[in-house]
C-alpha cells in the first residue's frame, strides 16, 4: 500500500516501524543499563517566582522539558491532550477551547475570560480567539491543574506556563532540524545561540511548515481549505553586567495560515419529541462539501522584558513586562455542504486585539525557614473587531447579513503576597493571598442589512431579536473585584515521600455577552456574573526504588458557584450563561519508571463533573431543560497516556531507541443539555510510535507514526446554521489523521 500524498515513494510506516524494532532486537546491540532516575531535578517554575523541585512541591502539576515534548510528539498545544492528565484541547476551527480537569474557556469570543491561564516566559497572554501555535526550542511546558490563587492572573482552573530555552553565556551553539512526511509536509526548524560578549548573550531561533490539506473535497469551494502554512521567528537576549542583576528581553512574530476550515454537518436528522436526539453523521470527515470562500490567518507578534536585581540581603525585586498584537480573520462555509442553493452563507470576522502588562514583585532570599513574595500585576486589553469586515453572518451574503462592530477593552489590577514557614524540618505551611479587580467594557453595533442598505442605529436596551432593517447600538461594562487564597500543609515523611493538602478559592472575572438576552427563566441578560470554585485537594509524591520509580496522585473535589458555560443562543452564535452550581471531583496520577527492560512514562484522570439544577431554553428545539446532573463540557470521565521505550546501545557510542505510545480521551460533550449526537464528541485512541537513532557526531534521525491507526475522531464543533435538509446546526471539525515521515536533527 502507498500513500500518493507523500513526496516520495515510502510504504505504510506499520510494517517499516515493526520490522526496525525486531532487527534492533535482533541485532548486536547492548542493551542500556538500569538507570535510575538521576538527571537533572525535575522543576516547575510556578506562580511563585520561584523555582522549585516538583516532587516537594504542593500542588497537581506536569512538566514536559525537551525530550519529553519531542518523544511525545507534542509540537502544538493541542497534542498536550494526550501527554498530561486532565488536559484537553477542542477544535471548533476558528479558535481552540483549552480545559483542565473540565474548567477553561467555553466561549470562543474574547469578552469572555478564560479559567486557565496561559503563560509564554512569564507573562499571561489571553487572546480571546484562543489560537494553537507551534512550539519549538523549548525549555519545558508546565501544566499546573487547580485553581491558581496567587501570581497575576485569575486561574480558576489551572495555568499552563511555556518556557523558551534561554540564551547562555557558555558558548556557540544550537541545532537544525528538518521534516518530511505525507501530505507533503515540510518542515524546517533550528535556534543559534551566541555569547557577545562575557555578559551579553544572543539566541534567535526559527520555525516553518508547510502541509497539504487532510481533506478531500468537492464542490465550487476558494482558498487553501485545511493546508497549513505557518512560519515563526524568535530573538532573546540575555544581559548580566553584575552579578546581582539581570535583563532579559524575548521579541517572537508568528504567522499561522490553516486556509480556513474544512467541516461538515454533525447530524443528518434531529427530533424533539418525546426527547430531544439526533442522528449523527459517521461519514468519512475528511470526505466533505464546501462551495464557499474560506480563510484562516493569524498574524501574531509578543514581547517580554524581565528585570532582576538582588540585595546584598538576597531579597529579590524582579519586573516583568509584556506586550502581544495579534490580527485575525476567518471566513467558512456556514451550512458545510456543497449544495448549491445555501451558496452564499457564510461566516466571516476578523478580530484585533492588543495586551500590555506589567508584574513587579518582591522576593525573599531563598533556603530561609520564613519566606515571602509580594507582588503587583497591571493588564489591559484592548480588543475590536473594526467597521466594515469585522463581522458578517451572511444567510445569504448580500440579501441577509448580520453585521457586528464592536469594541471591548478589559483591565485588570491585583495585589498578592504568599508566606510560607517550616514548622519542622518535614513540616511546612504556606498561606496565599491574592486580591483582584476587573473592569469590562462592550461597545458594539449591531445591524441586520437587506441588500446591503444602510440601516437606522438605535438606542440600548437591544431587543432579543433584530428585524430586516433594524440595528442596535449599545455600550455596558461589567466590574468585579474578588479575594482569593489558599492554605496549604506539606509533610515530608523520608527523602522519597511527600505528602500535601490545602483547601483555596479562585475566581474568574464577571464579563458580558454580546448577544441579549436570549430566553428561558434561568438564563441571564448580557451581563455575565463572576465565576467562584472553593476547591480541596490532597497529594502524595513518591520515589520509589531507589530513584527508579517516581509518582504523583492526588484526589480533589471543587464545588463551583455561578459556573459560566456556554449554550447556543440562536443560529451560528453562541452566548454565556451562569449555571447556579456545579461540583467537579476526582484523581489524577503520573509517573515514569526507569526499569531493566524498557523505560516507562504515564499518567491519568478520572473526572467527573455535572452541573447543579438550572433552567435554560435550547434555542434548537425551542424546550426549556432542566440541566440538573448534565455532564460538564469538555469534561471527559477518563483520560490516560502510557508510553515505553527502549535505548540499545552500541559500541561505537550510537544508540537506537524505539517508542511507542498510547493515549485515551473519553467522549465529551459540548454542551450544557447533552442531547446525543448533537453534543457528543465520541471518545478517541490515538497511538503514536518513533524509531530514534542517535549518531555520536550529533546527528539524530527518526522515524516516526502519529495515529497510527488512523482513529477518525473529531476534535471539535463548530456553530453553523443547519438550513440544508436534515442538518443539524453544528458543524464537526474532524482531529488529524495518520501521520508519517522523517525528522533529522544536527546539534553544534
């Protein structure tokens, strides 16, 4: 079997993959003795400021450093789904909704905060269209779950914290990288690091891909619809005139151009009686219709500028500054077919948003018994989508439009401190405290145009619906200010055990709907209220064998109030409204092993999150549903990832490494009524295999399998309109095939 999508005449890689490792079985190879678990300490630079070993430290966290990300595939946000527990990543195309442990962001807007906060060299960059982004020359990637109630942003849910590798005052150095695989995929990547001069160092790195669609397609359809091209370039600076003080300066530009977003219907029939369901589309989704124009393009550019100085004393004052400006625009066919007579529906916006911060903060000298941080954090955000192509709902373009300005500024202001004491040797506690206030403001026009004619602007309130001719102008703003904290006791029992729990209470930020409000008793008007969780959570960190084993459980139980999440409020839009209650509970578990025979990385959750008794309207079938013990949104029960490798080493110094790995994602829901079919994203099995060897001249060559077994999952839905015979108003975005290819890496 040959795939015609690939540039050269390779064979399936499952048989090529399985007779490589049975020759380095086979061959005359040594195999890598029984290494313990003896690296470089495992550390995770935590909303602290701080750096610390992640087996003592209190909290629910993953780290991925370099050869982790590289050995589990994990080249993009999204692939963390399957490589830390109780992370999931759901496509809806035009953006990505990022939950831990089920709490993140719902909505795909930007008014809208989200409950995982995400963190590139320190600094937090929202974006309210959450877009993926390649990763690459990576230090590690932190995955923090739970409630986060210290640091500069509210983080309800978790935060993620990207790290860059930094330049180096040591020597010249660095790596190239190139890829290919089907699909034509090509890809280049590589960093140089440069020492100027003893206390001035440079690093730039680079990245570029390009990929074919996964899609075949029929139908009048524009633009490169599913292929990737995306290209990314880095500079970081790194000064140190003295030793007690540091400047550090990190300047990226991303382009990222997906051609648009290759969909179709989720269903092919739904009924209303006696209980809502539908039928669900199990076509093949990468076989699809699309007759319309579509586009997909980011343009992203981020800065960071850090600070430190420390005392004689060892107290350390330390600023952060942060900058993003990001341009994006989208455009999809709204009814995902290729049915003539619905040409012309389409949906288009384009979003620009900028983001400026600063954190100053001061910390105590580290190894004392008493320590302390006290910081401040300043953010403002300024969002629009501009007058004329900021947003269009075409049903059909040019006859019915619904049009949108709009204008969303947001800030934020906190003050936090943390103290922490050793009781004993093996005793500590440690008390945070973080108090927050936000101001949200929306000014929008709304119109809905006949043939293009200019309409009449009126004042707010805006009523629930707008007739041909009419549009609206309102402007509102939300203000919320919040306390929040966290108690927590570590004890380590021996050198090899670590135990913790604490109770803490998060807070995510009131915000506003551009959509009024839109029926049923429960449901709000546009003003969103803040989201509050009081979470309890227990840990134990193990290492066991002497080093060769080491792991991480924990078991928590939150109980969430006024829980924002997002229901459909008409066709192709989508709203926020507060769910009264919601309790989200269960455990997690990581590890990895360093064993004779083979080397072993895993980890898993069980979650289960249900909502508490609310009444809202499905605008679908026009009944009003208690949601009452309703599964949460993107909450799947179980999530687990295994993988195993083997390192044969030779002789002459070389080695050869296969790896394997395995990952599971229960089915989720996406949305608060959980009507089957319609809500459903069915559960997925991904494995993924690699055959890596090692030259001793630095060369590295491997061979690797995403999928393997080609699982058609889908990844996400997106909101369409539905209006073609059958169809449902979601649309399915289907999650990457079988992948295959070469990736050669030259380090200098």
């Amino acid at each position: 079997m040959r795939f015609n999508r690939f540039p050269f005449a390779f064979a399936t890689p499952v048989p090529a993959l399985v007779a490589a490792f049975c020759l380095a079985l086979a061959g005359n190879a040594e195999a890598a003795s029984k290494d313990a678990i003896d690296g470089p300490e495992v550390i995770v630079m935590t909303a602290e400021n701080r750096t610390t070993n992640l087996q003592d430290t209190p909290i629910s966290a993953s780290v991925l450093l370099p050869d982790d990300l590289s050995n589990r595939e994990v080249t993009s946000l999204e692939q963390l789904t399957y490589a830390a527990p109780a992370v999931t990543f759901a496509d809806f195309g035009q953006g990505g909704e990022l939950n831990i442990r089920g709490i993140g962001k719902g909505e795909n807007n930007v008014q809208t905060p989200s409950g995982v906060a995400t963190y590139v060299n320190g600094v937090a960059f929202p974006g309210g269209f959450f877009r993926d982004f390649p990763l690459y020359d990576l230090e590690s990637v932190e995955v923090l779950r739970g409630p986060q109630a210290f640091g500069s942003e509210n983080a309800i849910g978790g935060a993620l914290f990207v790290n860059t590798v930094k330049p180096n005052f040591d020597s010249i150095g660095g790596y190239v990288e190139a890829q290919a695989g089907n699909y034509y995929d090509g890809a280049v990547q590589g960093a140089v690091n440069v020492p100027i001069t003893d206390d001035l160092a440079v690093r730039a790195s680079a990245i570029g891909e390009r990929r074919n669609s996964f899609w075949s397609i029929t139908g009048t359809h524009t633009g490169n619809l599913g292929s990737l091209h995306q290209a990314g370039a880095r500079l970081e600076t790194l000064w140190q005139p003295v030793q007690a003080f540091e400047a550090y300066f990190y300047a990226e530009t991303l382009y990222v151009d997906r051609g648009g977003f290759p969909a179709d219907p989720a269903t092919l029939g739904c009924t209303a009686a006696p209980h809502p369901s539908c039928t669900p589309n199990t076509s093949d989704p990468f076989k699809i219709g699309n007759d319309g124009y579509n586009r997909s393009i980011e343009y992203d550019t981020r800065a960071v500028l850090g600070l430190s100085y420390t005392f004689e004393n060892g107290i350390a004052l330390r600023s952060t500054s942060g900058y993003e400006w990001s341009d994006v625009s989208e455009q999809y066919d709204l009814d995902g077919t290729d049915n003539p007579v619905y040409r012309g529906f389409f949906f288009y916006d384009r979003a620009q948003d900028i983001n400026v911060s600063e954190e100053l903060s001061l910390v105590s000298p580290a190894g004392q018994r008493f320590g302390w941080v006290l910081g401040t954090y300043l953010q403002h955000e300024h969002f629009e989508m501009p007058p004329l192509g900021g947003f269009n709902l075409a049903t059909p373009a040019g006859y019915s439009d619904v049009l949108l300005v709009y204008h969303a500024p947001k800030q934020d202001e906190a003050l936090f401190g943390q103290v922490s004491y050793d009781v004993t040797q093996a005793l500590q506690v440690q008390f945070d405290l973080r108090y927050n206030e936000s101001t949200s403001r929306l000014r929008d026009v709304e119109s809905h145009a006949m043939f293009w004619v200019p309409t009449p602007v009126f004042a707010a309130p805006c009523p629930a619906a707008l007739a041909p001719g009419e549009a609206c102008n309102s402007q509102t703003h939300e203000s919320d200010s919040a306390l929040t904290g966290k108690f927590n006791i570590g004890y380590t029992l021996d050198d090899n055990n670590y135990l913790y729990g604490f109770v803490a209470t998060g807070h995510k930020d009131g915000a506003l709907n551009t959509t009024p409000d839109f029926g049923g008793p429960d449901n709000p008007p546009a003003l969103i209220k803040p989201e509050k969780v009081t979470d309890y959570e227990a840990g134990w960190k193990t290492s066991l064998f002497d080093r060769h084993l080491r792991t991480q459980l924990d078991a928590f139980y939150s109980d969430y109030r006024d829980y924002q999440s997002t229901v459909q409020t008409g066709p192709g839009q989508m709203g926020v409204v507060n769910v009264p209650t919601a309790t989200v509970y269960g455990f997690e578990a990581q590890g990895e092993a360093a064993l004779d025979v083979v080397s072993l990385d895993f980890g898993g959750a069980y979650i289960h999150g249900a909502y508490g008794a609310a009444n809202f309207q499905d605008p679908r079938f026009l009944d009003i549903e208690n949601i009452k013990g309703h599964q949460m949104v993107y909450s799947p029960h179980l999530s687990l990832h295994v993988g195993a490798q083997h390192v044969f080493a030779f002789e002459n110094g070389e080695t050869l490494t296969p790896r394997v790995e395995y990952a599971h994602v229960d089915s989720q829901t996406t949305s608060v009524f959980n009507v089957p079919g319609l809500d459903q994203l069915g559960a997925r099995n991904i494995v993924n295999a690699q055959l890596t060897l090692r030259m001793r001249d630095s060369w590295s060559f491997t061979a690797y399998a995403t999928n393997l077994t080609n699982d058609r999952y889908i990844a996400g839905y997106s909101a369409g309109l539905g209006v073609a015979p059958g169809t449902s108003p979601n649309l399915r975005n289907a999650g990457a095939p079988q992948q295959f290819g070469i990736r050669i890496v030259k380090s200098f």
